[in-house]
C-alpha cells in the first residue's frame, strides 16, 4: 500500500467549521492531507493570510498528517508538485455540485493521474459560507460559533 | 494503515462501462472494494442475477481485491456486515446529486462510521444508464459499447 | 383581520419529524392548521389510514387549532370545501422545488384565491422522507427517531 | 437548401397547449414537422390512441406541413425510418433539462446525424402537463383550457 | 391574535413588478408588511435610493399596512429593529431557491425568532430582475412594462 | 422556404471549441449564422477583439454561410438590425440552463419575433469553458486543446 495523499484546496477566507468537518472525516480516507490556501495575489483577502495559517495549524495541531500552505497558481499543478494525487472537495448544494464537476473535468486534463473526491457537507454546516461568514463579521457580530477556533 | 475496505452498492441491471469506470478509478483510494447488487425479491430483474454476477467478476478477474456479492436489505447493514465504512457512489448530474445527499444521510444514521464518497462520472459515459440499456436492448439492438464485457 | 385557515396537505405515509416541524412552524402564521391526508383508493398504503390519523392527534393533541382530516381528489377542491385559502408545503431541495412550483401553479388554476405558502424544511430534517422511513421500517430497524410519535 | 425534416416525439397522453405552443413555433424552423407518439404497447392509455391522433390532426388541419403518427421501439429508430434529422423538444425547467439531456445523447449513438433542438416551453404554459391534466380529468373537472382542442 | 410583521428585504434597483405582486399576495398572509432596501455604502445603486423608496411608496399609497425603508446591517438585525418575525422571499426557480436556502438558514441563527416565508413568484413575471431591467435601460430602451411605476 | 439566419451571440474571450461544435452543428439547421461578439465598452477582454475576429474567421474560412461581427448594445436589438430572427445558444449543465431561460424570454420580450434555438453542448466538451481558458492561459500553460485554432 502506497501512501495515500490528498489537497483540500480552497481560499479559505476565512477557514470554518464546515472546512474542518470535511478534513477531519478526509482522514480516514488519506494518510496525508494538505490544506492548500490559493493565493491570488490581485484579490485582497479579508483575514491576513499567515493570521489564517497560524489558526488551521492551531486546529490540527494534534494531527501531524494535516498540513498548511499557500499556494500560488494553478490547484493541479500545486497538487502535483505536492505528489498528491487526490483532491478533497465538500458539496453543499446542487450548485456546488455542477461547479465542482467543471473544475475537476479540467483538473484532470491539466494531471490525468489526478482525482477529485467528493464528500457531502454535515447539513447542520452546509449553510455556513466564508462569504456569510465575512458578511457578519463585517458587522462587529461574533461569528466564533462558525469557526473550529476562536478569532 | 488500516485495511480501506469499500462497498459500491447499485442493482446493476445491467452493469455499465460508467459502473466500471468508478471502480477502476476508486481502487487508487481503496484496498478492497466490494460490489454489493441489490436485490429485492419484489421486484423482477431484466438481467438474471446470477448471470450479471459472472459477467462482473469476468471484468474484474485479473483485480482480485475486487469482489461481488448479492444482498438483501439495507446497504448499510450490508456495509457493517462486511465491516466496510465506506460505499462508493459516481455522480453524473445534479438530480444525482441530491437523491445521494439524501441516502448519503440516512446511511449514516443507520451506522454512524459509514462515509460516502462520492466520484463524478467520466462525461463520456455519463449518459448512460442501466434504463437506457435495457431500453434499447428490449428492442434487440446492441448494447455491447455500453458495457466492460460482451452480453 | 380575518381568520387565517391553511392545510397542509400530503400522503403521510408516515408523517415525519418533518412534517410537524413544518406544522408547528406554521402556527405562527396561521390561526387554523388542516393536516389533510390525500386518500387514494387505488393506491395501497403501508401505514393504515386511520391509526395514522389517531398518532397525528396525538402529536397535537395540546393544539386545538391543528385538526387532521383524510380527503379524496384534487388538493385545491379540498381547500376550497374547508374554505382555507392558503396550503403550507416544505422545501427540502431543488427537486422538491421544482415539482412543487408546478403543483402550485396548477393549485391557483383550479381555485384563484388559493395560495401556497413555502417554508424551508429544517436542514437537520431534510434527509427524512416517508419513502426512507418506509424502507427502513420494512426491514425491522427502529424508525422512531425520525417520527414525532411512537409507533 | 435540403428539406428539413423533424420529429416531435412523445406520448401525448393528452396532447397539451405547451405540446401545440412548441410545434407551431418549431414551424419557422423546419419545413415538415411529424408528432410522433410513441406507443408502448405495455402501458395503458388514458386518452385513446387513435382519439388522440384525430385530435392533434384537427389542430393542425391547416397546416400541410404537420402530421401525426403513431410509432412502437426506439425515438431514433422512428426519426431514421422518416429520414428526419431532427428531434424537437420543450424544456420546462432544470428536471427536463437533465432528462433530455441523458436522452439526447442517447439518440445521437443511436443515430450519429440525429440532431436534438430545445425551444423552451412558453413560461405561461410551463406548469401544464400530461399528468397533471389526467389528474384533474380523472375527478371531471374541465381540463379543456390546457388544450388546443376541445375534448 | 397578534400582530403579523413581515419585512420583504431586496436592493430593488429597481422595484419590479414581480416585488409588487409579491408585496400584494403577501398581504392575504401579513398584517403589516415593511419593504426594506438594503443599503450598502461601498455599492453604486444605479437608480438612486430616495427616487426608488418614493416610486415604490407611490405604489402602495392606497395600502397603509406596506411602508418602505432603507436599513444598513444585516436584514435579520434590521427585523429585529422592527420586531418582524418574518422574511417574505419569492421564488422564481432553483438557483434562486439555492441561495435563499442558505440565507434563510444564516438568518434563523441570528435571531433565533425569524421565519422566511416564501411564495413562488408569478411565471408570466419570473424572468423579470433588476439586473435585467438595467442592461435594458442603459440602452434607452422603455423598461416601464416590467415596473409598477413609471420612471 | 425562405432563408434562415441565426445569432450565435456570446464574448468569445476566446471562442472555445465547445462554441466551434455549437456553430458546425447549428449550420445543418440554418442558411446563415453570424457570430456576435457582444462588446461592452467598459469591461477589459483579455484577448483583444480584432485578434479574436481574425481566429474565428480562420475556423470558418470554408463555411461562407458563417461570419463574425461585433455589437455593442442589446443582443436582441443587434438579431433585428441583422434581420435575424433566430439565436442559437449551447446547453451545458442545469446552471446554463436556468440563466438562458431568463435570458430568452427577455429576449422575446424585446423583439417578438426573436426564437431561441438550444443545443447541448457535447459532454467531451461541456467543461470547456471561457473563463478556464482564461485562467490557465494566465500561468502560461498550453490551451490550444480547448480552442479550434492555434493562439
């Protein structure tokens, strides 16, 4: 048996409690997995990006098979200088769903060897959204509730 | 590094090149999988049994950490049964989508350590469906392009 | 202000936890809740008329205002006999959404003044369908946590 | 310029006001358009076959270049033995989209030159079809403002 | 009985006439309904907040029980303020019931109380939206059909 | 009979091969299609207009029945100055679908006349899109396969 290696791509703007459920569960399917934080540079982030890393760290700090890192340009191509040949990804909805299906149609042209694997979001967390998640915070209310640490 | 057993439940009425495809592509995520058919005595086959049994053991016969196997009941008894904490599903479209949600549920409040991972089909193979085959099968035309052995 | 009346109409074969979230919800909104049970007689049920009529009593026995009641033929005929100008259904998903928005429709055409009122089924109670329960029931497991009442 | 040829395939179980809106605006398009209405010998009918044809001739008896048939086995099959390379069909919503989507693929294998071209279904005639027409036929209520005809 | 408060929430740049007929249908259900325009700073309105709050109070001059404000913040605060426990949204087709979903979710949790009510929006007026309605005005088009007001 | 022309209007930044597929297969239906390229004066192209021209002009130097143009303004207004009385658009998943059904009746709404004519988009292509191009062009990868000429 080969060591079994996954990307969890995302923004991660910020990282919330339906990110890390997804993760969590990823372990018993992988024997490592990479959070990879896509880094545009031309769009500002909202939570400092090291700020967001020091906080996912925190959350798997008992966890050595998970890692942090941002990533520059294309998820295939960081998956593959990773060597990892699988990427996680949570649905949500049904838009979600045709979304994601485009995105891993064209992940595997950019690396044939690699594979998209879905799993479905905890419905009690499938209506947290970093977009939402912003959006109160924006407003000085407390969104700790949504997030696996505390701001 | 536990044994990554997975259950690929379905009635496989016929089994497809879109049902071969994701169990090809899932044995790089698993250590055995199992072909679980379905079979509800009320309710009539198109093909035998017996007959879709040997013909998916044919594709698989060089792939000895495949199996298949007949049950009766729940998919996630049949899952406990065979101490498999992961099904298996493709998903081809969005009406896909959110039936599996659906029983992706129930599966694991029925056995809480079941997961299900999801696999979107090839696109190339995602219009077929075992309905379709036997529809056009009833009309004596060849179906042999649809599926990974000759009927 | 006038008297606020509306059904909330379905098969019940069973009523579910979801089903009287919808209902109790609803109470906020409406001064008078029909639960109308849709009697095919060409269609057999799997829970009997009547004993499910009596544990949906129960469920509201502390609620005067909810009443249960079994009807043959159209839904909106039913409304207009009960003279509530209102039905209350629940969305679980897109799928509900889109058969329920022609059902709709086809309501307003048979009684101009009837208007469907739509609340969004409790996330955590989205993947109980009578259909599952049934499947379930039939193989002997416990169904009822996802019941408002004992079998 | 050849003579374009379609088929408007379906069963037709009535004939609606959405089914005649979709052929006469398909009329602009092609140069001879043939209902086609499938016929399962398996399956009852509610409307009679051969009430239905008059029907739908009625309709279209000023319009030369409309006719009706009815035809047993495969849509492709019916559409290559009339030499038409084209399909119609009326999208209603997102349910039909993917239904005829998995269809019209389906067709292409079976006949490589079968062309399949969506017009969508006039907003105002969307939520009427077979089905719910039966329904309300079924408790004698007047369906006749859902049809080009009078029944 | 109590009071039925219900806030109809939107950016109603413009105001259409699928906002007013759900406005109007709502009334058979709200005692008082409030139309709420979201104001959001670092956004340009293309139509002009107080030109638009008076447009839509002309429309309701005759309806004492509908009045219009502009709020900041989150609509679930903004309900709050008002002491409204409901939200009315129309539903024009699933990718609308998508979003509404998940915002509807997100509302409930921040005040425990508030309940969106949905009704599905008139299918002759469903492909009217405010985004529409501005790319044809750009252009110097009459958009005054599609509005219960003239500009 | 007379002469069928049709708009196949999109921005085309760049024309795919899914678009090249759409238009080859649209020609079987119509005598003439013009290629749109919508121009919004305020939104930046990321391959510029006249390059984009010259490399459809390219793909159809055989086909004297297509040409390409650019319009600025409405899609609808462009189809009548052109004396088109039809537009061609391709289907790829549900999402498409929902925003060309809203897109089409305003379309009519705008010319009377004007028909949508829709073809799925071949599933081999359906993943293609513009705006994957556009990304992965930006990290210098090759995107020839997606596009039916050479950059």
């Amino acid at each position: 048996m080969s060591i079994k290696k996954a990307i969890f791509p995302g923004s991660f703007d910020p990282f919330t409690l339906g990110h890390s459920n997804i993760v969590f569960r990823s372990l018993a399917l992988f024997d490592e997995v990479v959070i990879g934080i896509g880094n545009n540079s031309s769009k500002v982030r909202y939570f400092e990006l090291n700020y967001m890393i020091a906080k996912i760290q925190e959350v798997f700090k008992n966890h050595p098979q998970v890692s942090v890192m941002a990533f520059e340009g294309l998820t295939a191509d960081f998956a593959q200088s990773q060597n990892a040949k699988f990427l996680i990804r949570g649905l949500r909805n049904t838009t979600d769903f045709e979304y994601e299906n485009t995105i891993a149609q064209a992940n595997k042209y950019l690396w044939k060897e690699l594979e998209t694997v879905f799993l479905i979001t905890d419905p009690l967390l499938a209506s947290i959204s970093s977009t939402l998640i912003r959006d109160i915070h924006k407003y000085k209310k407390d969104v700790n509730n949504f997030l696996p640490y505390q701001l």
